[in-house]
C-alpha cells in the first residue's frame, strides 16, 4: 500500500514517526514524508523520502510573516472555567491545547501558504492507501478525505487535541451560551475543507484511529480508538563520536534539554547554568547536548562536555543516568536502556503569559516569526513577547511517570539550591531504588508493540476503512 505522512518541519515532530515509517517501508509499502521543502533534507537524513511542499519559498511557515500568535491567557483562563477543570495539571493541559498546539495548526493551514495545496493535489495524483497525520497537520485528514484513504493520527507527545475535543464537547451548550467558539480546532480546519468540498466532522479532526506512543499512565485519557506502539527512540543518524568508543571512567550523566527550545527560548531561562554549577561538585562525566543559545556563555565545567548535537542514543548504553526536560522522546531513550531519569520540572503553571514590552526578559521569552541564528524580527512588526514557563509542556506528566515507578526525581532549579540539586542527583547516582524503578520502566516499555508489530494492524484498519480504489 501507499502511505503518505504529513509532517511539521521539526525534529521534535519527525523523529517520533520516523521508527514506524521505516517499519512500514521495510515491509514493502511505499512512504512518502511531506513537509515544507526546507525540512526535506531532514527528512532524507532519516533514510525515508520526503515530498516538497511549497518549493521555491524561502520561510518555514512558523517563520514567515503573519505566524499566528498563542491565545490569550484570561481567555485559555475562561474556556477551563467553562469547562469545569480545577485540577491544577488537567488545567495545564487544557492551556497546553488551547495556548501552544493551535499555534502549528494555525500555521499549516494558512491561507497565504502553499502547503496545504501542495498536499492535497500531491495526495490527488499519488492517490495513497493511508495518510498518517502529526496532529498539527490536520490538512493530512482533508487529503485523506479527497482521495479516499484511510485516515490516522499519530500524536507525538500527548493526545491534548484528542483530550480537550472531549471535554469541549461536553460542555457545547454552556461554551456557545457564553459566546465562545465550540470547537475551535475545527475553525481552524473549516476554511480548507470547505475549499475542497470535505464535511468537518468528528472523524475528519481526530482520525479513524490514532497511534499512540505513550505508555499508560502517561497520556491523556479519551474514548478514541487506539492502536498503541512503542516508542522506539529514533534521534538522528550522525556519526558516532571517537570518545564515546572508550568505557567512561566516571559514572556518565546524559543532559539534554530536547530539539524544541533551543531553536527560541535564550539561556533556557536560569536552568542551566545552576544545574552546570551542582554537576561540577560531582565526581562524574557529563555528555550535554547544549548549543549556544541555551548556553548563552554560561561557565562549563572541566567535568562536562558540551556538545551542539548528538543523537541520545549514541550516548544512553554507556549513560547511569539522564538528565532531560521531560519530552517524549527523551524519556524514551532512557526507559528503551532502564536507566534513571532527572526530569527538569517546576510547579508553575504553564500557562504563557504576555510580557510588558520593556520587561520581557531575553531568556525564557519567544516571539513567533524567531528563531536564533535563523531569523530575528524587525521592530516594524515586532510579534508579542511570550514569557514562557521554565519547562517543557509534558514535563510534569513526565516527572510524575517516572516518580510514580520510582525510577528517578524531578529537578526543580526554581525551588532547589545548587546544594540540594547536587544532593538529588548523587541519591539517583548511589541509591539501589532508582535502578529498581529504572528497570519497571523499562520493561512497561518493552511491553508495548514494536513498530513492525503494529504494521499488520494498520494494514488491516486500511483495508477496512479506505474508499478509493486503483
């Protein structure tokens, strides 16, 4: 069969979909990536082929003038009210949806892009079996919906979309009394389905199924259909470094602070540049993957080796630890090896909020159409200022997983002293438990179907759910 993945032009949100891609290639079926034409060589590193989208431009969507802007913050505020979510962390997950993942939907779909065209008349002349989708590129449903093929999502993190669909549908009556859009996802998705003749329906704005890569306990719980899969880390293919070939002589930390953020968040807030001083008092090695924006000239120490980028798992086998910021794929590499996490957490919401120009910080403040040593913006159209929380949208679902199984701590650097941080990271070092519970993890993770496992089940939900013929 043809398959045909639409992808958003990040490392964060290919790799997650690169191991069942190959899968389904290996097993003789044809893939085809999709994405802007700036992301495709990306996509070729990987080993998979890319199809270009919007060839000739000169500015991922994200960058390019006009990128939509986050919600406001009382309005994310007054939709979970609405809602009736006073769980702190539910209600974080609501912003998460409303505030941070309708921003790339936005982007996919605008109006004054390519891409969504490209997509769909590719999709109409190549006619694929099956369009698995990243949930923030629903313009993959609406091509599955034209050429008649079945339709699946592959969240890659935590299935807000699916979650919050859910709780806005039970609240409709309340929503509209109150004058606020339904369903704004299918706003967003409206314009371009109505363009093609397509029925914005349930099915079209969360799949006929959808592939999940979290372990349970992890994500977030909906009634949708699911095939669950293992997430196997996949971190890019970059030669294997000379010095990684000797045993270490320390017991080895891995650092990571993900591929999202350090592309627009300078000085990764104040975190770093604590967590480096409580490491130097360590009797250990340190492998961080840290660029210059999130070292922003900080010190490093003798005992740490910075790095630009290297592929985690080059590094976990020879690791005792992981130091991470509580993303997915993170956190996969280190439970596919059974080792210790430290998940960078704090207990502020996550909520973005909108800096006062002239008090918006340069670390921990983004604007949309910026990304370091790629683009700045001119004061002539000068986005606002987000100040955003010093962690990562999973982190503390993440912290919460790992605690729960005993299988490591959360760092707090906005809550700890460099003392106390350096005395949680030697505990997790020393202390026999944090293995134990390294290995539950580990082996909740083994338990989940392989990518190759789940081919023949996506086979199958094709055959059953497809329309076109050829």
């Amino acid at each position: 069969m043809r398959v045909l993945i639409p992808v958003d032009p990040s490392r964060a949100h290919l790799f997650p979909i690169v191991p069942i891609a190959s899968a389904l290639r290996n097993a003789g079926h044809e893939v085809r990536l999709a994405s802007w034409e700036g992301f495709c060589d990306t996509i070729s590193a990987t080993g998979l082929t890319p199809v270009a989208l919007a060839e000739g431009t000169t500015l991922s969507p994200h960058l390019a003038p006009g990128a939509p802007e986050p919600r406001h913050p009382d309005e994310s505020e007054r939709y979970a009210d609405i809602l009736g979510i006073t769980d702190f962390e539910l209600r974080d997950q609501w912003h998460v949806f409303y505030q941070q993942l309708l921003v790339p939907v936005g982007n996919s779909l605008r109006a004054d892009r390519p891409e969504t065209d490209d997509l769909i008349e590719f999709a109409r002349s190549w006619r694929p079996d099956l369009v698995i989708w990243d949930f923030t590129q629903p313009a993959g449903a609406v091509a599955a919906r034209v050429c008649g093929a079945a339709s699946a999502r592959m969240p890659p993190g935590r299935d807000n979309f699916g979650w919050g669909l859910e709780q806005l549908a039970a609240h409709r009556e309340e929503l509209i009394a109150a004058g606020l859009d339904d369903n704004p996802l299918a706003t967003l998705v409206r314009p371009v389905a109505e363009r093609y003749g397509v029925e914005v329906d349930d099915e079209l704005l969360v799949g006929q199924w959808t592939i999940d890569i979290y372990p349970e306990g992890m994500g977030l719980p909906t009634s949708l259909k699911k095939v669950p899969m293992r997430w196997v880390p996949f971190n890019g293919s970059d030669a294997f470094p000379k010095w990684l070939h000797e045993p270490a002589e320390r017991p080895r930390i891995a650092y990571c602070l993900g591929e999202s953020t350090r592309r627009f968040i300078k000085g990764d807030w104040d975190r770093t540049p604590i967590l480096l001083e409580a490491l130097s008092g360590l009797d250990v090695e340190v492998v961080a993957t840290l660029n210059d924006v999130q070292l922003d000239g900080a010190p490093v120490p003798a005992n740490v080796r910075a790095v630009d980028w290297l592929p985690l798992s080059n590094v976990m086998s020879s690791c005792s630890a992981l130091i991470h910021h509580g993303g997915g794929g993170t956190y996969a590499a280190a439970a596919a090896v059974g080792i210790p996490q430290l998940v960078c957490d704090t207990e502020e919401s996550i909520l973005l909020r909108i800096a006062e120009e002239e008090d918006a910080p340069e670390t921990g403040t983004f604007r949309t159409e910026k990304e370091h040593g790629v683009q700045d913006v001119s004061d002539a159209r000068k986005p606002t200022p987000w100040i955003m929380p010093a962690k990562k949208m999973e982190a503390t679902p993440c912290s919460n997983y790992v605690i729960d199984r005993g299988a490591g701590i959360r760092l707090n650097h906005r809550a700890f002293t460099v003392e106390d941080l350096r005395k949680q990271i030697s505990a997790v070092l020393t202390e026999k438990s944090y293995q134990d519970g390294a290995r539950v993890v580990h082996e909740e993770w083994k338990a989940m179907p392989l990518p190759a496992e789940v081919v023949p089940v996506l086979e199958k939900l094709t055959a059953e759910n497809r329309k076109a013929t050829r």
